[in-house]
C-alpha cells in the first residue's frame, strides 16, 4: 500500500472519530430525564421542657410568628462578613423560621402545662392572653474563624380583657441567644440553632409565666 492510500485512510479514520464525538455531544445535549437534585432539610432537635409542679388557672393563644423580609422563605442563610449574606445550596429548612420558632415555643409551653391551656392560632378557642412574635435574625454568622448560629426573636405579651395600649400590653421585648457550632456546614448550623432555640425558649416561659400570674395576682388585688 502506497503512502497515499495510507494519507487516505487515516485522514477518512480521524473524520469518522470527529463525526462520532459531535453524534455524542448532540445525544448528551437532548432533552431527556436528568438524576433529581436531592434537597436535605433540615430542623431543629432539643427536649422537650418537664411539667411543671403548679398551673395556673388562665389560656393562651399564640399567633402565627412573623419574620423579617430576609427571612421569608425556607434558605439556610449564613454571613460569610459584615453586608454580606449566602445561602447553604441543596439544603433548607423544613419550614420558614418563623414557623420553627413558633411551633416550638408552642410545642415547650404546652409541655411545661403551666398553664390551663396553650392554644394555636389555628385553633378556635379565645383564652384570655395572647402572644405574638417575630423573627428578627435566625442565620450562621462567621467571623474569625468561628463559627455561630444567631437568633434573634421579639416577643409581645396581651391581656385581651383589657380594651386599648398600654392597659393591654404586659409586655414587649426582644431576645438574642448565639451559641457556637460545631462544623461550618448544615448540621453544624442546624444543632447549633437548636440550642440556641432552646435556650431562648427557657427564657421566653419564664417570662410568659411571670406576668400571667402577675396579671392573675392583680385581679386578686382590685
């Protein structure tokens, strides 16, 4: 075989490998089923609050939580630095923030039972106290090296027998709990967030209980 026929039959060879690789580029570029991308959520885990020894003789109704604009929907949110913000890709939280902390402020007042009754918005009953809350800060700030989860929440306590603010107001306040995480990741956010939840949810009853029997004592007194 000549050297032409050589020069031939390699050049006809790489034309057919050419032609091959675009019939490949093409099929992988159709339409067509693709894996799923798999989205972790996640929430928050910490014990439930023992019973408490005494209950007292009144109800609450806690509102639906509200939440900042920046923390409407279900992103994990973290500060890499000051005015900055990211979110965790392929991971969210099983619901908003909102609905977490309230749920679980719900869930902890009804186990601690000291009171007649804690009831949900969704429920008809109409006790005598009513909370309301908001969501201010639920997100991983870094700095430094460390890592920590930050909540902020703002609490609004009312006595629904009395008609107009102030009378009705036995009080407004907000509450900020940071605890460290363990890993720069979801789970490290999400277990750090727990405590931080719980911690707040401690201080919040303790709150709560304070100035219904205070309210409670009140009546007592007139």
């Amino acid at each position: 075989m000549g050297l032409d026929s050589v020069s031939k039959l390699a050049g006809r060879a790489a034309g057919l490998l050419a032609a091959l690789a675009l019939l490949l580029t093409a099929a992988c570029s159709l339409p067509g089923p693709k894996p799923p991308v798999i989205v972790k959520q996640w929430t928050l885990e910490y014990d439930a609050p023992p019973a408490a020894g005494q209950r007292l003789d009144a109800g609450l109704k806690v509102k639906r939580f509200e939440a900042a604009m920046s923390l409407m929907g279900t992103e994990m949110v973290y500060r890499p630095e000051a005015n900055q913000r990211g979110v965790y890709a392929y991971h969210r939280w099983r619901v908003s923030p909102a609905d977490l902390v309230g749920d679980y402020l719900l869930r902890d007042l009804r186990a601690q039972a000291a009171l007649d009754g804690v009831y949900s918005e969704r429920q008809m009953q109409r006790p005598r106290f009513l909370l309301e809350g908001g969501v201010e800060e639920f997100l991983e700030v870094d700095a430094a090296g460390q890592w920590r989860a930050s909540l902020k929440v703002s609490l609004t306590l009312l006595d629904t027998r009395k008609d107009r603010l102030p009378q009705s107001l036995l009080f407004q306040r907000q509450y900020g709990f940071s605890q460290p995480m363990p890993s720069k990741d979801p789970a490290g956010l999400a277990q750090a967030m727990s405590a931080a939840m719980a911690q707040f949810s401690q201080q919040a009853r303790s709150d709560i209980i304070q100035a219904v029997s205070q309210a409670l004592a009140m009546d007592k007194s007139q």
